[in-house]
C-alpha cells in the first residue's frame, strides 16, 4: 500500500470514529435530556400561601414581593418559614427590627416573559417597596437566548422602578449543581445558565435594578452540599433556601434602607 493509500484509510478511519463519537454523544445528551424532562419533581403546596407578616407590630413595615419561577413560591419545602421569601423577611425583621409584609405573585414554572403579567398583579393594590426577583433557570433549560429574556426581565425591572419599587433580582442560579440532571447535560445547563445570568445581570443595571448572581455566590455551596436540594434533587430544600436568603440579604436591606447602596 501506497504512503497516500494508507495516508487516505487513515483519514477515513478517523472520520467515521468522529462521526461514530458525534452520534453517541448525541444519543447520551438526547437520553440524559429525556430522563431529566421525565423525573418527578417537587410541585407547588396548595396550602402553602406566601402571603404574611414576619416581626414584630409596631415595628416600621416593609412590603416585600417575590416574582419569578418556583422558588419564588418556595417549591420543595412545606413550610413559609422555610422558603427563601420568608428567610429572607425573618433575617430583614431580625437585623433591623422590620415588620415585613411578605407575599409571594410567582408561577411555577415561569420564564422571564411570563414576568409582565407577574408585575402587574405585584402592582394591584398597595404598592409594595421592595421586589424580589427570582427567574432564569427555566429560561436556561428551555435553551431560550440569553439576550432576549435578559430583556424581558429588564422590562419588567423597569416596569416596577417606575412604580417606585425598589427592585432586587437573583439571577440564574448553578444549575451545574442541579443532581436531577446527569453529566455531562449537567456542565453543559451550567454553562448555559451562565451565559444567562450574566445577560440578566447587564440587563437588570441597566434597567436601575440591583443584582445578586446567585450561580457566583452560592453555586459552590450547592454543588459541595447535596443537602442544599430537596428530594428532587432540582429545587432547593429549607438549607439551599437559607444559604440563597442569606445571599440576598445585603442588597435588600440597603434598599430597605437599612446599609449602604447596593454595588452596580
């Protein structure tokens, strides 16, 4: 055989083991993808109205709102106390002696264009002072463009600053630390929700809100403690919501007025 003969079976030896290797990996991802869409995951408690007060009376009153996706219902714990809104007024009524009227407008399952019509039911009625906004992993796993939910979510930023609201948004959480996806799907939902939240966090400055990147602060957390996730291994448990509350906390209670300007 020929130097070019052999030079040439070689080329097509290693084409077929690349396109051999494109489809298994493909058939691994199209697998891990299926069975991440198919598991049982943590539902909404009817019972559990994210709808209280968190203090003591008399004290000066903050009205606090989450929007967002499921966990700003707290999906994945059964009790107000240990979702991340009531953690959240707990530590702000602990720290400065608030009395925080706490609610909750979020939808299972949003994405940020599902956040207009959050924003208008957040805005009926008593105006609250302070929104907490929490949304981007459903945008991330749906492969939805970064740059436009980022808008969207900037919209609805905007919308309430011009309410006077005062606005906080936890951005795309790690779902690299997300067990309910296998790797490597798992590294890949990372990086992409990565890429979204830092398109929410450019979005959100610009629109005159403060940013928490929950993946940054919080990610490495949930990837070393499986703890932080409930059963479902997706959402987070009563300790995932604490460690995220805790995360918020300094943006809040500046806005609050309670400490300096949140960093931009």
């Amino acid at each position: 055989m020929t130097s070019r003969g052999l030079a040439g079976r070689i080329g097509r030896t290693a084409a077929l083991t690349l396109f051999a290797g494109t489809l298994a990996g493909a058939a691994l991802l199209t697998g891990e993808f299926v069975a991440a869409r198919n598991r049982r995951y943590a539902q909404p408690q009817l019972g559990l109205a994210l709808r209280t007060a968190v203090g003591r009376e008399g004290a000066p009153e903050v009205r606090l709102v989450l929007l967002g996706d499921s966990t700003s219902l707290g999906v994945g714990v059964d009790d107000v106390g240990d979702t991340v809104g009531g953690q959240l007024a707990r530590l702000l009524a602990d720290t400065a002696g608030l009395r925080v009227q706490l609610s909750s407008v979020g939808v299972s399952g949003s994405r940020s264009t599902d956040l207009a019509t959050q924003v208008a039911r957040a805005l009926l009625g008593e105006r609250p002072d302070l929104a907490v906004i929490l949304i981007g992993a459903n945008d991330a796993t749906a492969l939805r463009r970064p740059g436009e939910s980022a808008a969207y979510l900037a919209a609805a930023v905007r919308r309430l600053r011009d309410a006077g609201v005062e606005v906080v948004v936890g951005t795309c959480p790690d779902l690299g630390a997300a067990r309910a996806i296998d790797q490597p799907l798992r590294e890949i939902a990372g990086w992409w929700g990565r890429q979204t939240a830092a398109a929410q966090g450019r979005a959100v400055r610009a629109a005159g809100g403060a940013v928490v990147d929950l993946a940054a602060e919080t990610g490495a957390v949930f990837r070393a403690d499986a703890g932080t996730l409930c059963y479902d291994g997706f959402h987070p448990s009563a300790d995932g919501y604490r460690v995220w509350a805790h995360a918020l906390l300094p943006a809040t209670s500046a806005l609050a007025g309670l400490g300096r300007s949140p960093a931009s």
